[in-house]
C-alpha cells in the first residue's frame, strides 16, 4: 500500500522486516511525536530559540526513519533557523507542520501495523 506521509522502506530494511521491531519502532515514535510536539510549542513560546533548535534536530532523525523526508527537510529549517535566532517568523509554521504531518503519519503507521 502507498501511503502519503510515511515511507517505511528504511525501517523496513533497518529491521529486516522484523514485524515485532517495526511495531516496537512505531510505538516508539509515536510516544516521541507527543513529546515534540509538547516541548516545541513550549520553547517557541518561551523563545528558548537555541533548544527548540536542538529538539529540531532530534525529532528529524525520528521523522527520518519514517521516511517522512520533506517533514526531516522543514525540521533542519527549523534546526538551523533556530540555533542562530533567525527568520524566527518560520518557526511557528514549521510546529504547525511537524504537528499536521506527525498526527496524519501515526494514522497511516497505525493502519500499517493492522493490516494483517
């Protein structure tokens, strides 16, 4: 099945296809996803810039995983932006898409883990 926000390729070959890695993966990610989300708001609105820049780069590793490559690609906006303070106008749009896009891949991971 092809899916819009996921492309689970990578972790498919990083688990050898293992279902109960790949289901211990997602399970993972999506209890990450709750915490970014949480922690990006908080330091955007505290303009704690320099670690929102920091859990950028975190949370595009996860999102990588996923395949979720245009989503990793906003997140090193987000990254770079944010450690040197600048276009910080982006940086709500940027939460706003990792937000938008994690929720959407988490439906499509959970009908992933479900079609057997």
């Amino acid at each position: 099945m092809s899916y819009k926000y996921i492309n689970l390729e990578y972790l498919e070959a990083v688990s050898g296809g293992d279902a109960s890695i790949i289901t211990e993966l997602v399970n993972m990610f999506k209890e990450q996803v709750v915490e970014f989300n949480a922690a990006l708001k908080s330091f955007y609105t505290e303009k704690e810039y320099r670690q929102l820049g920091l859990l950028a780069h975190k949370a595009k590793s996860s999102v990588a995983i996923m395949g979720m490559d245009s989503l990793a690609d906003v997140l090193k906006n987000l990254e770079i932006s944010a450690k040197e303070s600048r276009d910080i106008e982006m940086y709500e749009s940027y939460i706003d898409r990792f937000h938008s896009d994690t929720e959407a891949a988490i439906l499509e991971l959970d009908d992933y883990l479900n079609q057997d």
